[in-house]
C-alpha cells in the first residue's frame, strides 16, 4: 500500500478519534443528541462521543449576571420613569434549558424586560423609590416561576436605577420642602402645647402655696437686679410686708408704742 494512502488513512483516523473527545470543566455539562434523540447529560471530566451519531451541547451552570436594558415604565399615577435592573440566574436543568426553550439567555433578557414594566406599573412613584426591596422581591418571584419551566432557577433582582425628567424632579423637591415645612410647624405647635401645660401645671402648684409664689417673686427680682445698667421701679407686694407689720404690732397690740 503507497504510504501516501497510509498517512492519510492515518490522518483521518486520528481526526475521527479526536472529534470523538470532549473535556468539560466543572461548572460545564454536556447534552447529549444520539440520531437527535435526547440521549443523557454528561459531564464534567473527559467525554467520549460517536462521531456524526452523537452531537453534544455545552451548557454553563455559572449564575449569570444579566443587564436589563432601561425600560419606558408608566406608573399607577401616570408618572413616566426609566427603569433599569440587574437579574442573577443559574441554570439548575440542563436538559430542558437547551430543549425546552431555543435560546434561554434571549428567552429570559425579554422575559425580564415585560416582567419588569408589567410589576412597575402596577406601584406609584413614591413605591418605586420608597420600596425597592418588595419591588425586587415581587420581580423575581415572577421571573423564578416562569423560568422554572426551562430549568432556570433566578436567585436575585436589583433594580438599579429610577430616572426621572427634569420637571418631576423639581416637583418632588417641592413636595420635599413642604413636607419638611409642615413637620417643622407642627414640631413648633407640639412644643408650644407642652410648654403651655407645664405652665398650667406650675401656676395650680403656686396657687396652693402662696409661699412658693412669693419665694419666686424674690428670685425674679434678684436676676433683674443683676443687671446694673438700668433701673427698675416695681411695686411691692403686700403680702411681703403683712408678716413684717404683724411683727411690728406684737401678740396683741395695735403697733402703737
């Protein structure tokens, strides 16, 4: 036999065995067609397949970070915002994601965008910036059961970013600043409502005793006189001198000497 017939034979020996040969790493597995029946799933390790009988397709069980493009939302009180979101996914079925669906990364990118405007639009604004953590919550848990079916499991959604235009902007300042004012007002009102109480309080305590009232009248006029570059003419109270005659006119005289 001519060697050149040799080699060649050699050659396409070599070919068959090496197409026959597969290596997947750890977090890949394999999908088997046999004839383009469904045959197993193999992997990872080295994988041996029959050439042109057996057809293999990769499958990777990384969690995926997928970008969800700004979406046009409209809100439940008419409020047009632009929402963007991240989804986190893994896929825990490689059978039914390469079977059951033609390409599950494009079959959830879209899924994930109408999931996404279809729960937005149910909340108003102030939900949408206020309550992210419910909003993502509510995201996933639909995106996960209707994943499920191609044996995608979706561990997280973030919503990353709320844009709004200009004019809504300054409008929810405005609000701000009001809500802001009217807190301040009614702080100012309960201070004034419990200063009145603690001096309706103290006036029933003074009135009880006239003592205490006149021991404050001494103190008031103590701190006046503290200050030395006016002065101050007031009336003297005749309850501070009643005591001071009663001493003068003695037990039982008229204060005549």
């Amino acid at each position: 036999m001519p060697f050149e017939v040799v080699a060649f034979i050699l050659v396409v020996v070599i070919a068959f065995f090496a197409s026959a040969i597969r290596i997947l790493r750890e977090y890949d597995r394999g999908v088997v067609f046999t004839l383009g029946r469904f045959t197993s799933v193999k992997g990872p390790g080295l994988i041996l397949l029959i050439p042109i009988l057996q057809q293999m397709v990769k499958v990777d069980l990384r969690v995926i970070v997928m970008d969800v493009p700004s979406q046009d939302v409209i809100s439940r009180d008419n409020v047009s915002v632009k929402v963007n979101a991240v989804v986190y996914f893994r896929v825990i079925d490689p059978e039914r994601a390469i079977i059951q669906v033609e390409d599950y990364l494009a079959a959830t990118s879209q899924l994930a965008q109408t999931t996404l405007r279809s729960v937005l639009g149910q909340h108003e604004l102030d939900e949408m910036l206020a309550e992210r953590d419910k909003l993502n919550d509510d995201v996933r848990n639909i995106l996960d059961s209707q994943t499920d079916a191609w044996g995608i499991k979706v561990a997280n959604v973030e919503i990353k970013h709320v844009d709004l235009d200009e004019s809504m902007i300054r409008a929810i300042a405005r609000q701000a600043e009001a809500e802001r004012s009217r807190r301040a007002k009614v702080i100012h009102a309960e201070g004034e409502q419990q200063a009145a109480e603690k001096l309706m309080e103290a006036a029933r305590i003074l009135a009880q005793q006239p003592q205490a009232l006149q021991l404050r009248y001494l103190e008031t006029l103590t701190s006046v006189a503290g200050d030395k570059s006016s002065t101050i003419v007031f009336p003297l109270p005749m309850d501070l001198v009643e005591p001071l005659l009663q001493l003068k006119r003695g037990p039982g005289g008229d204060g005549a000497a």
